[in-house]
C-alpha cells in the first residue's frame, strides 16, 4: 500500500520592507510594518518580521496589488512604489517584491520678533 502524499505546492506572495534614514548610506530592515495585498476577494494584511519580511501564503491564484499601508507611515515618510501588480498562477510564488521607505528633513524656519 503507496501512503506517499504528494507534496502540493502553495501559492504565495513575499518580500521585504527596508528603510533609507536621512543620513544614513545603507538600507536597514523595517520591521512592524503593515503590508497589504489587495484582490477581487478582499484585502488581507501582515506585519513584517524583525527582517522586515512579509509572507502571504496559502492564497488563490489571481491577481493581486501588494502595499505598504499608509497608516504605517509617519507624515515625514514615503515608500517606493506605492504598490506593485503581481499575477499568481497555481502552484506558484512571487517571490522578491521590494519596498523602500524613506524619511525627509524636517524642515524648520526660525523667525524673531522684534527685528
């Protein structure tokens, strides 16, 4: 008797958050940011891990739109791209999306009175 179950592969979408500090030379990990993937079904959402790492799997095929939530943003942050459109076809991952945020100056006028 074959008891051997064969090994289904899941579909799934992953990548990275990092973030590029006013100053600094490299990118670094971001972790505790929501990412979003969007479809026809719904929207359903994961926090990246201390890598800065998302994983959305076991999910159907079809298309999908992947981003960073606003709301995990500060007003002095930006991410690129605001969003990619990735196809999953069964069986298959998308693997590799990439989003970079990063931080403007604040910018801060210093007035007198008086003069």
């Amino acid at each position: 008797v074959d008891l051997s179950v064969p090994m289904v592969r899941q579909n799934q979408v992953s990548g990275t958050v990092s973030i590029l500090r006013v100053g600094a030379a490299e990118h670094t990990a971001m972790s505790g940011v929501i990412v979003e993937l969007n479809s026809a079904a719904g929207v359903k959402r994961k926090l990246t891990d201390a890598m800065g790492r998302f994983i959305f799997g076991e999910i159907p095929a079809g298309d999908y739109t992947v981003n960073v939530w606003p709301g995990s943003l500060s007003e002095l942050q930006s991410v690129e791209p605001e969003s990619l459109s990735v196809s999953v076809a069964a069986e298959e991952s998308v693997t590799g999306l990439k989003f970079t945020i990063t931080e403007r100056q604040r910018e801060i006028e210093i007035t007198t009175e008086g003069e």
